[in-house]
C-alpha cells in the first residue's frame, strides 16, 4: 500500500477559510476494480492553507451547517507544504524545532 494525500473522504471543509481538508491515506489497488481504493489514515486532516482545525465533531457540525454532502469525489492532491503543516502542529501545541542553527562556538 502506498501513501498518498487525498481531499477529505467525508467532504470535510476548513471552518476558517472554507477550503476542503486534505488527510493521508493508503492506496490500495483492487482487482477487478477501475480506479484505486483510498484509505483514510484516522488523525491526519490538515487544512491546505495551514488553519488550525477544531475537534472533528465540529467539523462535522459544520459540513451539517451548510447542507454539503457526506461524501464527495475523491482524489490524490500534492502533500501539505512545510510552512502549512509546522502551522498547524503550533496550533495543536506541537513544539517545533528551532528555526536558529546552534552554535558550537562555546562546545
């Protein structure tokens, strides 16, 4: 199987900037089928433009709100940047490393 990013399998959208989520997921070939299986990997919704997201049950809510389907068309999309994804683990409180090189000038 292998990894890929796809937009969200349950059509979810960032409640911040409206764009549809994005998660990783497995891909998985099936015979006697046209088109891969995509297998969503449970934790790994990011919104592309990097907005912290809420709980998934307000996610949820918020698909509910606006009357969008359960489910939409799916397809692999490139992965989130670096920028995008080291905004969205500070706002999940995820230390990140420092963007200062250390100095070995005292070692």
């Amino acid at each position: 199987m292998v990894s890929v990013w796809i937009l969200s399998v349950h059509n979810l959208h960032c409640p911040e900037c409206d764009t549809r989520l994005i998660e990783r997921a497995g891909r998985c070939v099936v015979p006697g089928r046209r088109s891969p299986v995509h297998v969503g990997e449970v934790g790994t919704l990011r919104c592309p433009v990097g907005h912290p997201l809420p709980p998934r049950e307000q996610l949820y809510a918020h698909r509910e709100a606006l009357g969008r389907p359960h489910t939409a068309e799916v397809w692999e999309v490139a992965p989130p940047t670096a920028a995008a994804a080291a905004a969205a683990a500070t706002a999940a409180g995820v230390p990140q490393p420092s963007a200062v090189a250390p100095s070995f000038a005292d070692a």
